[in-house]
C-alpha cells in the first residue's frame, strides 16, 4: 500500500507543472504585478503580460515564461533556476543578484537589463540580446553565449565570460 501510494506521488510530481506553486501568489501577480518573495515555483506564466512586475526575491525555480513581457520587471534577488523564459521581453529588468542557472533565456531581449552579480552557470543566452546590459561580477561559468548580442555589454568582473569565438559586431566593449 505505502508503496503503491510513493508511485502515485512520484508520478503526479513528474506531471504536474506548477504543483509546488502558491496559487494565491500567482493570482496576486497577474491581478496586481506585486508578489515580492512569491513562491511561483513550476508556474505556468507563458505568454503573460507582467511589464513593471515587482518580483523580489521570488521564487520562480521551473517556472515558464516563454514569450512573457517583463519589461522593467524588478527580479532583484529572485530565483528562476531552470526557469524557461525563451523570447521574453526584459528589457531594463533588474535581475541584480538573480538565481538563473541552467535557465533557457535563448533569444530572450535583456537589453540594457541589470545582471549585476546574477549567476547564469549553465544557462542558454544563446541569440539573447544583452546590449547595454549590465553584466558586473556575473557568474556565466558553462553559458551558452552562440549568437548573443554582447555590443556595449559592462561585463567588468564577469566570471566564465567567454567572447574569443563572436564575431567582431558582437564583441562587449570593456
């Protein structure tokens, strides 16, 4: 019977996306764009509008924001470890000192965001627009930087940061 049951549980797990989410902390943030210290983990955000979000601090390991408008959402201190947020607008978001390792930020618009001591370890910029964003003392320890726009990128500090293999239109100015 115990047995039995720890299947079922590890099944559900697998399946279920955004089990672990707080479903009030989730209607907060699309009613109102306010969910500091949120746990959001494994929702399912794709495609939403949240421009201006107030996010410190959340939790958002797993979640999916493909697509979403973050455009000048606050992500200071947040979470979003394996987090999918391919294509998503951050333009001039603040990620200062955000958790986005192995994340999938692949042609994602973080122009002119602020990245300052974010760990990206493992995560996928791959064709990310990064112009203008700020890059101070990151962690991009095995990022996947194929096709990143780095052009005017402050990337003193940065940790893992490898730009030898961009074309020259590509390269980060220091």
């Amino acid at each position: 019977m115990n047995v039995k049951i720890l299947a079922i549980s590890a099944l559900l797990l697998t399946f279920c996306s955004g089990c672990w989410a707080n479903q009030g902390h989730v209607r907060r943030l699309l009613e109102t764009k306010q969910c500091q210290g949120c746990n959001l983990v494994g929702a399912n955000l794709r495609e939403q509008v949240l421009g201006g979000a107030n996010l410190r601090g959340s939790n958002l390991d797993r979640v999916d924001l493909t697509l979403s408008n973050l455009f000048y959402a606050d992500l200071n201190a947040a979470s979003l470890v394996k987090a999918r947020i391919r294509g998503a607008d951050l333009r001039a978001a603040n990620l200062k000192g955000a958790k986005l390792n192995n994340a999938d930020l692949s042609s994602a618009d973080l122009s002119s965001a602020d990245l300052r001591n974010a760990d990206l370890r493992g995560a996928s910029l791959e064709n990310a627009d990064l112009s203008n964003a700020n890059l101070l003392n990151a962690q991009l320890d095995g990022a996947f930087l194929k096709g990143a726009n780095l052009a005017n990128a402050q990337i003193e500090g940065a940790v893992g940061l490898v730009v030898e293999n961009l074309p020259p239109d590509r390269q980060p100015q220091q």
